[in-house]
C-alpha cells in the first residue's frame, strides 16, 4: 500500500491493517468524518479487552478516550480506567452534575489533571469527604482560586496538600505559615511562590530564634528545622553569617548555596563535606579558594569544582591530573574544557574519563574518529551522539551490536537520512518509534514502518500521519 | 544436537482488574499476554551454545503446553533465531497442574531426544517454579535449578553450571548431560528479534501436537487429574501498609520513627 496523501487514505490503510493500534492511531485523523469514525470502532470496540487496554494506555489520544467513554458508558472499570487516564477528556455531564457518580469515580475526578476549574470549585465547596478535598489540594488542575475555598473549609486538614500544590499563593502561604506547625512552616518557607514581605521574614527570623522574640518555637530543633529554609533566603549578612556559623550542617550547606551570602573565605574550611560542596559549585569562587578547594580530601568537592563553569585554567589543569577518574571526567564534560586537555582525556585509561570526551560539544572530527575505534559502549554511545561525528563513523556505529550506540545515532540531530534508513530496520522497537518523528527522513521513509510488528510503532505511524493531516488542514 | 526449551505464554496484569465468575481466575479480558520473562534468557542461553558452535549444527526446539494464542510467544521465539516450534494442546489440558504440564513436555522431551533441556526457574503468573523439575522428575535426567551460569560444550557429557543459592551464594556444580537445567534471569541479555527474523519467523510452521502425538489421553491430564486444583483466586484484604501523609519533611520525619521502631532505637 501507497503511502497516504490524506486522511481517508489513511483510515483506508488502518482498516487494511485491522488491527487495533493502527486504528488507534489513525482515529484522530478521522474525526469529522462519521463514516471513518464507524469504520474504525468495528475494530477498536469489537472486544472489550481492546478497549479495556486503550481505556488505561498512555499513549491513548483524547478523541478515542471520549469514543471509549461514550461506547462504554455502563462498563464502571472501563469509567474508571478513563478516569484514571490524564488524556481522557472530561464529559459534560459529569461536569455539569458530578453526584451522578459514584464515590470511587469522584475520587478519581478530583485528582484528574483536566478536571475543569469549575467542577473542581463546586466539589471543594460542596464535598464532605477529606479524602476528596485533599485529592483537589493535590491535583496541579487546582489553582489558586479552587485553593482558597479549600483553605476556607479545612485549612489545617488540608494544609500540607496546599503548601506542596503549585498554585498556592503567597498570601494563602503566610496564613498557612501563621496556623501550621513547624512542618507547614518549613514547606510555606520552600514554595516558590512565596513573595517574602519584611514583616514575614521578621517573624520568621524570630520563630527560628535567630532574633529574640516571644514567638520563637519552643523546640531547639524546630528552630533548626526553620533556619535550613531560612538560610536559603537573601537575608541581611549579619544574619547569613550567623546562619554561617550554625552547628549544623544543613543550616550552613543552605548557606552555602546561597549566592546572596558572598563571605565564601568563612566557609572555605568548613568540616562538612555537603558545605565544601555546595561552595565548590559557585560561580564566585576566587582563584586561591578554587585551588584550596582543589586538594580537598572529599572526591565530591573535586568533582562539583571541575565541573563548575567558572573554573580558572590553572585549577582545570590541575584537577586534570586527579587520581579520581570522577574528577578527570568531570573537567572533561566542563564546557570551557580546552580542546588539548580532551586530546589529552582522549586516552585515559578510564572509559568514564572517555566517554566524557565523546559526548563533550568542544571535540573535533579527529578526537572523534579516534574515539571511534574505541571498545567500550559509553564511549561509542558519546561518539554516536556528537554532532562533530563524521558521517561515515556515524553510519558505521549506526549498525553497531548495542542498542545505547545505535541509540545515539538516531538521536543525534546532524544524522542524515542515508545514515538513518538502514535503521528502519533496526531490532529494538523504540528505535524504529523514535525514527517515526525523525525529521531527517521522509513521509515515505515512515510510512514503511506502517505494518511494523510492533503495536507502538504502528501507533505512532498512524498517529503521525493523522497530525500531519490535520495540521496540513487547519 | 539439539536443545530443548520448554517455554510458557504468561499472563500479565494492569492494577485493576475483574476476578471470573467462578472465582478461579482473573477475567480473561484484563490480561495481558506475553513469553515468560525467564524464558527468554533460556532461549538465548539455548541460541549462545548455538552461534558459538556453528561446527555442533545445533537445532534448538521451543515447546509450549496452551492452546492457540500462544503461536504468538512461539512466534517470538522463532523470530529470535529457535529452529522449531510445538505447541501441544487438546481442550482436555484445560485445568492441568503443573505436573501435569511437566508429564506432557516430559513426552515431547523423550520423542525429540534432546542433548539438553532448558526450562525458565518459575513463570511470572503462577510462580510455581516447578514445571521443569516436575518434567525432569518424568524423564529421571539429572537436574539443577536456578542456574545462573552454564559452561557448556556441545556433546560433552557434562555441563558445568552455578546455582544461585540463598544470601548471594553460587555453588558450582558439575552435572551429566543431558540434564534439565532452570534457568535464571539475568544469566544472559536476551536479543530483540530483527525485522527479518519477525518475518521470516510468521512463514515457518508451528507444529501443533495432540495428546495422542505424545502417548497420552484426556485420562492423564486436565483438572480431572490433577493433584492440586485453585478453589478460588481473590484479591486479600488490605493488610498494614497505609499510606504517609504529610508534606515531603513530615514524611521523611514519620520514616525515620519507623525505622527507629523497628530497630528499637
């Protein structure tokens, strides 16, 4: 069969199939036409584990969910799984009257990601069941305005549903903070969306007792549990430095994070290796604290220093002589890796050090054809995937035995279409499904995976075919 | 030579599903059919002593008890490089245990005379873990279970083999051929089948073979015979898991008191 030139040809083709996930995919494409709809449900709701299987499959398109939802409108596992799937739309009469359900199918409602504002308002308002309500403060659908009728109904129930959803917003977060415990706080404390005011952070500071005040926590820990948040905050330095001095460790790693706090020499010896650590990835490290950094006994200090893109060329030298094969390949993935160190890391007796080098943006066709002769697979795997990989040495790797090699090749985006044909052909089924939106290879080039063996890649032909119609329409 | 491998169309399951009428099985609509995951180690065990002899001409020969729709999993294994394929059924196996099973590959076993036998250690659906030793019990050939290493020359008289044994103990053990051996998962990495292989697999025959074909009759097998048989399949009450509440720092907190608990602390 030809390939299709339009969206009748292509439901045409799916029926030539007959079977399920090429209709599957093709049923996107047929919508506005009731006679390629019917033709298409004889095979997909002919038996009831076909449609059971597409009911829960991610992959299920929002239209078919909707079909499978009308056809089997009696069937509860088959709501269920519907429910369950995030594509599925949501039908208007269960948004226009959700009591209609029964308490299994709601609960699943109140947690689907396209369960529309207004029917997740009307149940936070209306809805007796906790569980329920906290389903609604967790569902990302919920925004700030389906939050603040939950805060209004339960605001501790509910609490550390609310203070984890991302739509809280700040003002709902200080009342939060002001009624939580100290766990509540601490999350109020992490929420992106939390425009800190002066007067807030006052009473924070005060609760963690780093400034004397009647509201300080009672409990030494808890006032710990609140500065590891607080540290993390653009506070006056006094109060950074405090924080610096802290006797735990998690207190001053925040600190350490914190690129509002810039005394780093205070830390620079710290004995906690997470401190050292989280400084050595700075970008505002000096060069005497790079290189002070650079013989620390903790591998990880090393690694987070060769890695960090602002590290000077004497330290990337240095560490480039690490005994520890973590810190070589570390400064061999830095992007400001000079091509002589990767020559030099080219070599390495370690393949972890060399297959940084395969992967690295900085390495030349030469450093490239050289690592091509290499054995090991997380080399060639880097090889594979570089796009300064010659084209020969990529059509060779292209028919390498390992499917990660092979891997690279199909998703590295300066492969051309002679190197990626032979791999329609490939073993492994989610090569030839990546290949499906390759945009180096042609409609014909897809469309002879049309009949693969496998169901997924049937799918994503159809699926692909039946976009491209669409879109070419609209 | 040959070699044998006894596999199995396993039946798999979504997290919701519907228990029979008669409480004896999950409602065929909720499952998911594919070759036991053990098997295919098995039959890539069988496929490396193959290529790696191409002197020893070896037929490697894949066996299912089931009845049509496992032509599928033997397909797959046809695809994948196995030289034939059987598959025996009559209506009356409907219902057998497992050593049942075990008696009908033991007489396919006996009709291909094989230099080897490989079955997987247990199938992913039922978990008996005892077809193959139940066949080799039928056949009175030496056996091993859970081997997670065979060396092994075509023709040779003995194998040498690792059982993986409790606490991350290998015994080595050397066994008279042929044998039947359980395989283990991870003994090998099993091939995908090639394009080519798929289609030339979907033109060879699969032999379908009959009580009669292996000396047996309707009286030998099926839920009629069998030493043991399922009263009811049901889903348990909930038991102690309950789920954590909280936000992600109470969690972590409610986590480190239950370790402290159980340990004493």
């Amino acid at each position: 069969m030809g390939t299709p030139n339009g969206r009748d040809a292509l439901v045409a083709a799916a029926l030539v199939n007959a079977d399920v996930y090429s209709a599957a995919g093709a049923f996107g494409a047929a919508q506005l036409s009731s006679v390629n709809i019917e033709a298409l449900s004889t095979i997909l709701f002919a038996k009831r584990r076909d449609a059971l299987r597409l009911a829960r499959w991610e992959h299920s398109p929002a239209i078919l969910l909707q079909a499978i939802g009308d056809h089997a409108s009696s069937d509860h596992m088959m709501q269920a799984r519907l429910m369950r799937n995030q594509n599925s739309p949501m039908a208007d009469e269960i948004v226009e009257q959700p009591e209609v359900l029964d308490r299994s199918l709601l609960g699943l409602v109140a947690q689907h990601t396209q369960a529309p504002k207004a029917l997740l308002i009307k149940l936070a308002i209306e809805d007796q069941d906790v569980m329920l309500l906290k389903a609604i403060a967790r569902n990302p659908a919920s925004d700030a305005d389906v939050l603040s009728m939950l805060v209004k109904r339960a605001p501790i129930q509910l609490a550390s549903e609310i203070v984890a959803n991302p739509a809280a917003s700040s003002e709902m977060l200080e009342m939060l903070y002001e009624q939580g415990d100290v766990y509540i706080k601490s999350a109020v404390l992490g929420h992106k969306n939390l425009v800190a005011s002066p007067g807030f952070m006052a009473q924070v500071q005060v609760d963690s007792g780093l400034i004397t005040g009647k509201t300080a926590l009672k409990s030494k820990q808890d006032q710990l549990f609140l500065r590891r948040q607080l540290a993390k905050f653009d506070l006056p330095t006094m109060l950074l430095k405090t924080l610096a001095q802290s006797e735990d460790s998690a207190v001053r790693t925040a600190v350490a994070n914190n690129p509002a706090f810039v005394d780093v020499k205070l830390m620079i010896s710290d004995a906690a290796p997470t401190v050292r650590r989280a400084l050595a990835a700075r970008a505002d490290l000096s060069i005497n604290q790079m290189q002070s950094l650079s013989v620390d006994k903790d591998v990880w200090v090393r690694v987070w220093l060769a890695r960090n893109a602002s590290i000077d060329r004497n330290t990337m030298l240095y560490l480039a002589q690490d005994e520890a094969d973590e810190v070589r390949r570390g400064v061999a993935r830095n992007r400001r890796c000079p091509l002589s160190l990767l020559e030099k890391f080219a070599v390495d007796d370690s393949a972890w050090v060399r297959s940084a080098v395969a992967y690295q943006a900085n390495s030349n066709a030469d450093l490239l054809v050289q690592l091509a002769s290499d054995q090991d697979v997380d080399v060639l795997s880097g090889v594979a995937a570089n796009s300064h990989t010659p084209k020969k040495i990529m059509r060779k790797l292209a028919g390498h035995a390992d499917a990660d090699v092979r891997r690279g090749v199909i998703l590295n985006k300066a492969a051309d279409r002679e190197t990626l044909l032979p791999m329609l052909q490939d073993a492994y089924y989610l090569h030839r499904m990546l290949l499906v939106w390759n945009q180096q290879l042609t409609v014909d080039d897809k469309w002879s995976l049309h009949d693969d063996p496998d169901e997924n890649v049937r799918f994503a032909v159809f699926k692909w075919f039946g976009d491209m119609f669409l879109k070419a329409e609209h | 030579m040959k070699i044998l491998v006894a596999v199995k169309q396993v039946a798999a399951l979504d997290e919701d599903f519907e228990i029979r009428a008669d409480e004896k099985d999950v409602d065929e609509d909720f499952l998911l059919y594919d070759l036991n995951e053990w098997d295919d180690f098995s039959l890539e065990e069988a496929m490396r002593i193959k290529e790696e002899s191409p002197d020893a001409e070896i037929e490697v020969i894949v066996v299912s008890v089931g009845p049509d729709r496992v032509d599928e999993s033997l397909r797959k294994c046809l695809a994948k490089g196995a030289d034939r394929a059987i598959r025996v059924w009559d209506d009356a196996v409907e219902g057998s245990d497992t050593v049942a099973i075990g008696k009908m590959l033991a007489a396919v076993v006996k009709k291909e005379a094989p230099d080897m036998v490989f079955a997987g250690v247990q199938s992913s659906d039922h978990s008996n873990a005892s077809t193959g030793i139940s066949m080799a019990a039928y056949l009175g050939m030496p056996h091993a279970a859970v081997v997670a290493d065979l060396k092994y020359n075509p023709g040779a008289n003995t194998a040498t083999i690792r059982r993986e044994l409790e606490g991350g103990i290998l015994q080595e053990v050397e066994i008279a051929c042929p044998a039947v051996l359980t395989i283990q998962l991870g003994i090998n990495k099993p091939r995908y089948a090639s394009l080519r292989g798929i289609k030339q697999a979907a033109a060879k025959p699969i032999e379908a073979w009959g009580l009669g074909d292996i000396g047996m009759s309707a009286a030998d097998v099926g839920e009629g015979s069998a030493m043991s048989r399922v009263r009811r399949m049901y889903v348990p009450e909930k038991g102690r898991a309950q789920m954590i509440e909280g936000t992600i720092a109470q969690q972590a907190a409610r986590i480190i008191e239950i370790i402290k608990e159980f340990k004493g602390a």
